[in-house]
C-alpha cells in the first residue's frame, strides 16, 4: 500500500514539474491556452466540490469569478499584489456566505433560477455603479505581470483545489455532503446541521472561484461587465464537471480539458455555428451521460464483468 | 417509574386543521408503546413533532425533563431521539455499511473512520445484514431496506426509537421475524414508539397503548384494556347502521 501511494506521490510530481516548465516551450500561444485550460480545471473542480455531492445545481458561478477580477482591478493601484488577491478571496468568501444564507434553504430549480438571477443581479449592479458613480464602464488591469506568471499561479491554485477537493471527499464534511444530497430529511435526522454543512462548502468551492476570477483578471487588462460576468462561463464549467462527472475527484478536470480543447477547435474552426454546436454539446451530456464519462464507463465496466461472471456457470449447466 | 419522554398540552395546527389538539402523556424507560388511531388521526404529526420534522403550535414535549420541541432535528437527534419512515428511505448513492456509518459519524458518539466501519457491521448484525455490508441499497430486499434503515436508527444509540409502520407491508414470515426484531430491541432496554396498523403486532409488542382519532387521545391504557375501549371500536370501525 505504501509502495502504491509513493508511486503515486512522485508520479504527481513529475506530472506537476512537467506542467511547471511546459511554458518555458509551448510559446506564447501554448502558454495562453493552457492558462485558459488550468482557469477551467480549478473552476470546474471547485464547482463539483459543493454541487457535485449535493445536486445543487448552481449558475452563480460568474458572479464569483467577476466579482474576483472586479476586486482586483478597484485594488490593484491601492494594495501590493498579495494583498489583493487576499481582499478578493475575502469578498468572494462573504459574499458566498451572505448568499449561502439566504439560498441554501432553496432546494431543485429554484436554487438554480435563483443562483443564475444573482449573477445577473451582481453584473447590472456592477454596471450601474461604473455608469452613474465612477462614470465609466470598464476599467484598466495594469499589473506588472507576464502571461506565463498568471499561468503559475493557476497551476498552483489548481493543486491547492485538486488536494482541497480530495481531502472534502474523504472527510466526514464530504461524506455529510452526499448524504444531503441523497435526502436532506434522513440528513437532518441522522444528526447533520443542514444549513452549516452546506454553507462551509458552498463558501470554500465560491472562495476558489473567485480568486481564479482574481488571478485571471490582468490577462485581459480591460475589464468590464459584460466581459467578467459573461453567464456562459457558468455553463460551460456546469456542463465540464457534469461531462466529466461531478461526483468523482478527476471527472471535472477530464470533462474540462476534453470540452475546452474542443471549444478550442471548434471557436477557430466554426466561429459562426460555434454556439450552435455548444447547445447541442449541453443538451447531448445531459441526456446522455447525466452521470459523467467516468461513471459511465465505470457502469460499463461493472456490467461485463457480471456478464462474464454469469457466462461461466450456465455452460456447464449445458454440458 | 421514572418518566422519559413528556407531553403537555401539545397542539399542532396546519392554517385551519388542528391535526393534534391539546395532547398529554408520558412514556417511561423502557416502555414500548403503541400509537394508534384511523387515517388522519394525527399520529405521524405526534412523531414528527417528537422527532422535530414539525415543531408545535403550542405546549410542551420534553425528553430526559429538558425541553426539546422547537429544537431542529438535528439536535434532537444529537439528544437521543432516532427514527424510521413510512415509507423506507435509504441513502440510494451510498453503501449499505455507509448508510449506517451516516448516523455515526454525525450522532452523539461522531464515530468515524475503521471504529465507526466496526460498529456498522455490529449493527448491521444485530439486524441480520452482517454479510451484505458493501453491497449497494438498491440490491436489497424491501423487509432488507427496512433492516437497513432500523440498523441506521439504532446507530444513533437512541434512548427513545420511534417506528413508524415499521411492519407495514412485509408478507406473513417477514412480520413475524420482524416482531422477533422489535423483541430483541425491547431486551435492550430500549423505549419505543410504534405507530402501527398491524393488530396482531401490536398486541405481541406494546404494553400500552394510545388511541388518537381527530387530533385527541380518546384510549390511554395497557394493550388489551385499550383495544376493547367502546369508543376506540367505534372510532376504527364506525357506528352501527340503525
């Protein structure tokens, strides 16, 4: 078992010192593909932290990563660069428990209608503030920083999501998760606080999101509403995490580096159907493998197996 | 006898229905008491404001002489209250040692890891699942299901278990080695609460009994007494055609 999880380790590692140094190679376009993949990966994982386990379908994805990059460019001449990434994890972390407090009582659609009204409700706030108190729509993002050091930063807020993402899953926070999401009623009677449960984890996964929001926001240097609160980034991490499966620990990063290369492809190839193609994409996982790739393949798996395992006795019983 | 769980005056309004009307009893350690009474007599809203799914319009329930209605369930279980559904609800997505291990890790003791793995299994003994621990709940039997969901009761280490139709739908053997169940149980020292519809259990089971009809306890007495109350006649089945 040791031997097992050394292996693991140095395997984890040498996967991880690749990613580090990949930059130094891929050039500059390599390096802004993969900072947008590495975005994605820590999006969709932390998504699944909190709604994969529970079923709580949340939109309000967005919301969080704008009001990360929003953050970062209201602080970036005022505080040190650590400050401020420290400042937007903060406000994505009260704004989720504001927000977590008044919704998580909500349950099914009426948690999704309301989570994906918030983000629309942040940005027209967003915008109405710019427009009659600054008097400006967007704003600039200068930071004395190289697309390969955003890159870096990602990679390593990706590792501290995907280790985060593997401890919930094991711990008793996790495990109270799952069973929230099986049946809230059982829940409560086997001794789990509903509303605390759901709060800490929703907050964590909300926290992660904005500070990719965060990190993200010098790439672009012009930052305005309609760029940071764009709802298809809520959809598209939604549908990598369900793709992938949302309730195992690599099903939403194989859902997204597989979707976001084909979104890839797909934008530079087909720029005009491109959003065509993603509905069909959308409505295709979800009926489809509503589970995820991993389970499905999982359930496949374990199918043949029996199959095979049933073979055997009813010949002999011919013979 | 020492008394553990107390009603006073317990009312229960849903907008214009009284679904429980000003009602008043105890129940002692180690008593087994059965709750009766036709459809809609209020007895699942009398469990589900034990358990605090539904909490009082008014009056007082206390457990162990410190109140706990108004308490969220959550903290009734945590002070010794488990229970089992009408209609049997398991965890679907975990396993069956799992759905045990639900309640002892967030229960009194918070059990977990391989100490709450080893007293899964002692539970999932005690209600005759021992061996199918790592098998998936959809693999079960219903009376399986119900096992399960005891054992799950149980886990809790409860002082006070209510069964709601526990034995509801089970076929002529599985009732009767669901009754042994509930014996066992009763050795234990454990108190219940039954609601059951199945005469035949009741009067192997509960010492005493409390018939409700209309929101109201109109029999409070020992088993045999209680059942051959006129009025309890009349309320199940109805009064004779002139």
């Amino acid at each position: 078992m040791n031997i097992v999880n050394s292996i693991k380790i140095v395997s984890y590692g040498i996967v991880l010192l690749i990613l580090s140094i990949i930059p130094f190679v891929a050039g500059p376009y390599g390096v802004e593909l993969l900072t947008g993949l590495m975005g994605y990966i820590i999006l969709a994982t932390a998504w699944a932290m909190f709604s994969g386990p529970t079923g709580y379908i949340s939109l309000a994805t967005v919301a969080f990563f704008g009001i990360g990059a929003y953050t970062v460019a209201v602080l970036s001449e005022v505080l040190p660069y650590p400050l401020v990434l420290l400042a937007a994890a903060g406000t994505g972390l009260v704004v989720s428990l504001v927000v977590g407090l008044a919704t998580l009582r909500l349950a099914g659609v009426y948690f999704v209608i309301f989570t994906f009204g918030l983000a629309e409700l942040i940005r027209q706030l967003v915008t109405w503030y710019e427009v009659n108190i600054t008097g400006t729509l967007g704003r600039y993002v200068f930071l004395p920083l190289e697309p390969v050091h955003i890159y870096w930063q990602l990679l390593f807020l990706a590792v501290v999501t995907l280790v985060t993402a593997a401890y919930v899953s094991k711990s008793r926070s996790g495990f109270a998760l799952r069973i929230i999401g099986d049946d809230e009623t059982v829940a409560q009677h086997c001794g789990i606080n509903l509303a605390r449960t759901k709060l800490f984890l929703f907050a964590i996964s909300a926290t992660i999101i904005t500070l990719v929001g965060a990190i993200q926001a010098p790439r672009w240097v012009y930052i305005e509403p309609a760029i940071v609160f764009n709802p298809t980034l809520s959809f598209m991490t939604l549908i990598m995490a369900l793709l992938g499966g949302s309730r195992q620990l690599w099903g939403p990063l194989i859902g997204a580096v597989t979707l976001f290369m084909l979104f890839e492809w797909l934008s530079t190839h087909f720029p005009n159907h491109y959003s065509i193609i993603l509905g069909f994409l959308f409505i295709t996982i979800v009926f489809f493998v509503p589970n995820g790739v991993l389970e499905f393949i999982k359930k496949i798996l374990v199918r043949r197996l029996k199959k095979s395992s049933k073979t055997i006795p009813s010949k002999r019983e011919t013979a | 006898m020492i008394h553990l769980l107390d009603f006073q005056n317990v009312v229960r309004h849903f907008s214009g229905l009284v679904a429980v009307d000003g009602v008043s009893f105890s129940v002692s350690n180690g008593e087994t008491l059965g709750l009766l009474g036709p459809n809609g007599s209020g007895k699942t809203t009398l469990l589900n404001m034990i358990s605090g799914a539904l909490k009082p319009t008014s009056g007082l329930i206390s457990l162990n002489g410190s109140r706990i209605s108004g308490l969220s369930p959550n903290q009734i279980a945590h002070r010794g209250i488990a229970r089992t559904f009408q209609l049997v609800r398991c965890l679907p997505s975990l396993s069956v040692s799992e759905n045990v291990i639900a309640a002892l890790a967030f229960g009194k003791e918070k059990l977990w890891g391989q100490e709450a793995k080893d007293r899964a299994l002692q539970e999932l003994k005690f209600v005759g699942l021992g061996d199918r621990a790592n098998e998936d709940v959809s693999s079960l039997t219903y009376i399986d299901q119900k096992r399960l969901e005891l054992a799950r009761a149980l886990a809790t280490n409860p002082d006070v278990l209510l069964l709601d139709e526990w034995l509801a739908g089970l076929n002529p053997v599985e009732l009767t080695e669901g009754i042994d169940l509930i014996h066992s149980l009763q050795d234990t020292g454990t108190t219940i609460i039954l609601v059951e519809h199945i005469m035949e259990a009741v009067r192997a089971l509960c010492h005493r009994c409390i018939v409700m009809n209309a929101g109201r306890i109109i029999a409070d007495d020992a088993t045999a007494i209680a059942l051959e109350n006129p009025e309890v006649i009349q309320a199940y089945l109805g009064v004779p055609d002139a």
